[in-house]
C-alpha cells in the first residue's frame, strides 16, 4: 500500500484524510471488507457530513462495527 492507503480498524471520514485523498479498507465484525476513498464518499454527502455535530466539533465521523447505511447506498466508494 502507498501512503495515500491505509488499512483501518473502523469507519472513519476525517478532515486530513479528505484532504490528503487517502483510500482506507476497512474489515467489519462479519468479515466483509470495504474499500473507499474519503474524499469520493465525502464529496458526495458533504451536507449530510458537514451537518453532523461530531464532524464539526471533531473534524471526523467513524463508525465501528459496519460502513454506514447511508455510504453502503453510494454508488461510488473509490
């Protein structure tokens, strides 16, 4: 992986990796594994993003244990 992948533990959308174009795979409880660039799955729910209160006070959104329903429903993750 060059330094713009990396492999993560959870969900996360951050500020840095956003701006820094990073693709993350990620690996959920139920073994499944997803790939997405943060800037594509950003750009295409920047409102709902921008919106969240974690995203504003935090600069990131994560989510544990599976991608979001609302980013599995995009039709472009990379």
């Amino acid at each position: 992986m060059n330094n713009n992948n990396k492999i993560v533990k959870r969900f996360i959308i951050s500020v840095n990796g956003i701006k820094n174009n990073i693709t993350n795979e990620f690996t959920n409880k139920k073994n499944e594994t997803f790939v997405y660039n943060q800037s594509v799955v950003y750009n295409q729910l920047k409102d709902k993003f921008d919106n969240m209160n974690c995203f504003q006070k935090y600069k990131n959104y994560t989510s544990t244990n599976n991608l979001p329903t609302f980013v599995r429903n995009l039709e472009t993750l990379v």
